[in-house]
C-alpha cells in the first residue's frame, strides 16, 4: 500500500530539486556511496586514532599535534553530511522509517556529545597527561566508547539496506 | 577450466551460507576493516605530507599492527565476498583493478614504514620533514586507496556497475 500521501513534508523534500538530480542521472548515487566511505575513513581514522592514543596505542606520540588533525576529520564529516543529505532526499521514504537510520543518527549525535565530553572534560586538562604520560581513566573510558560508537555507526549505515523502510500506517 | 573452479566455488554450500546467512555481517565487516587499514594509513600519509608536525613519524609504526588487523579483516570479509560472485568477480575489470590498487597502497605504506617510519634515530624529532621521496610515496598511497575506495563500491552495482563480465 502506497502511504505517500499522508507524509507530504517527505513527498515536497522528494519533490525538490537535489533529490531529482541524484534520482535522474544514474552515476550520482554510486559515487555519493564511495565518497561517503572516503569521508567515514577520515573521520574515523582521525577520531579512531586519538582513541587509540588515548587507550594506549602508540604511547611515545604527543596527543596535541594528532589533535591538529581534527579539522581534516571535520572536513570528512562535512563530506558525509552533504553526500547523507542528498541520499535522504533521492528518497526520503528509504529512511525516514527505517530503524536502523534512526540508529545511525542518534550514534552519530552520542558520539558527537561524547568527542564534546573529552574536548572538555580531557583536553582542556591536557598537560597533565602530557607526552608518554598514561592517560587518565577518564580518557580511556570516552576512548571506548568513541570507538563503539562509531563502529555502531558503521553498522546502522550498514544495515539500513537490511531494514524494513515501509512507513507506517497513520 | 577456471571457469568451473569458479563457478563450483559459488554454487558451493559455503556460498550458499554466506549468502543466507552472513552476507550483512560481513559486508559490515568489510566496512569496519576500510576504516581502520585505510583510516589509519591516511593518518601515515598526512603526517608524512607535513600535518600534525610534533608527531615524531617512527612513533606512528605501531599503527601498522592496527592497519594488518583491519587488512585481514577486509582480506577474509573480501574473499567471502568474492567466493559467492566468484565468475562475475573473476571476469570484472573493476574487480581486477581493486586488487591492483589494494596492492599499490599496501606497498607504499611498507616502502614508507621501511624509508621513514623504521628510521628511528634519523627522524626521531617530533617536527622532522619526511624526504620528498616518501611524500611522493603518501600522494600515490592517497589516490591508490581513495580509488580502491571507489571501485569497490562501482563493483557493487550488478546492473551498471559491473562492467566487463565474462560469458
């Protein structure tokens, strides 16, 4: 049954002219897809890495000059919103219901609030845990959980192609 | 007589499983290995380029166990991968092109462990400058897996991806 037309905020997104273009010329969604995983590797190996760092992984490297690398992981997260967004809009309805979408986001979002939490929580304090120096536990448990994160993430986007899309009925 | 090596391998009882069973475990799998191999070994490559200076490089060597975890992860996800479209793989330009991209990027990440990384005295200060050599080495390594990146996901496309398969 085709329930469309009881969303018509997700209709008018489909309507608009990215999704159109994304839709009409058939190259544009593969290459979106490949730059998407460009992007996850660059937030994630740049994120991942100062988890690493923090937990352990390469003790004699300063965490400062690795912490210089955010921007580019930044610039990488910028790629995969503008390629997530026109993904949506190519068809709205693929994940606006789909559970693991939703997953996806709100894992995204808590590992947003989690990097927020060692921005604040570790790194203002940093020199105490200067070059070579163990991490406090603080560090290590926001480590862990940054990278179960965003290897949930990469589940959830995973999985949105295994998911049941269908919208509900009103 | 490759061809039916081929075909025995997908009509086998493993691909069948794969299939049924496993297939979104493991293209997961596949994923969280890209992550961490190339994730990691674009770190190495933008340090060797001149980002995060204060970084001594011969401390970004013991990277290299996480890059073999996630490159194992990818190689036995992708030969899962490859067995269950073993003829379509075989006779794709795209597939043939990834396994050669995969093996131009792992070797410029060994030339640049052996050149630089392994180097531990002559770049042991925390802002020393990778030699051209190597940063030429970095920019192949970039565009080899940025494209084994690409091709991999044009290699998913049964209908216009797939160019190049043989009858």
């Amino acid at each position: 049954m085709d329930l469309s037309s009881n969303y018509p905020v997700l209709v008018w997104i489909k309507s608009l002219p990215p999704g159109e273009f994304v839709r009409s010329n058939w190259w544009v969604f593969p290459t979106l897809q490949s730059l998407h995983f460009c992007g996850m590797t660059m937030v994630i190996g740049i994120v991942g890495l100062l988890d690493l760092r923090a937990l352990g992984l390469a003790r004699s490297l300063p965490i400062r000059p690795l912490h210089r690398l955010l921007p580019l992981a930044w610039v990488g997260f910028g790629l995969n919103l503008l390629s997530g967004v026109l993904f949506f809009m190519h068809d709205p309805f693929i994940y606006a219901f789909n559970a693991s979408f939703r997953w996806k986001l709100l894992f995204i979002l808590l590992a947003g609030v989690n990097a927020l939490w060692f921005e604040l929580g570790v790194f203002t304090n940093l020199d105490r845990w200067q070059d070579k120096v163990e991490t406090s536990s603080l560090a290590k448990v926001i480590s862990v959980i940054s990278l179960a994160l965003w290897i949930a993430v990469i589940v959830g986007g995973r999985y949105i192609a295994f998911t049941n899309s269908a919208a509900p009925a009103p | 007589m490759i061809d039916d090596t081929l075909l025995a391998l997908q009509n086998s009882a493993f691909a069948t499983w794969i299939q049924e069973s496993v297939y979104p475990i493991v293209i997961t799998a596949h994923s969280i290995g890209l992550a961490l191999l190339v994730g990691l070994l674009v770190v190495i490559d933008l340090r060797v380029l001149g980002f995060a200076k204060g970084a001594a490089l011969p401390g970004l060597r013991k990277l290299m166990t996480v890059v073999w975890i996630g490159f194992w992860c990818n190689a036995i996800s992708g030969a899962m991968l490859f067995v269950i479209d073993a003829k379509k793989d075989y006779y794709s330009w795209l597939f043939r092109s990834k396994l050669m991209l995969i093996a131009v990027g792992l070797i410029m990440g060994a030339r640049i462990t052996s050149t630089v990384l392994n180097k531990t005295t002559e770049y042991a200060a925390g802002d020393a400058d990778a030699p051209q050599q190597a940063k030429v080495l970095a920019v192949v390594s970039l565009l080899a897996w940025t494209s084994a990146i690409f091709v991999g996901r044009w290699l998913a496309y049964n209908t216009y991806g797939d160019i190049g398969v043989g009858e």
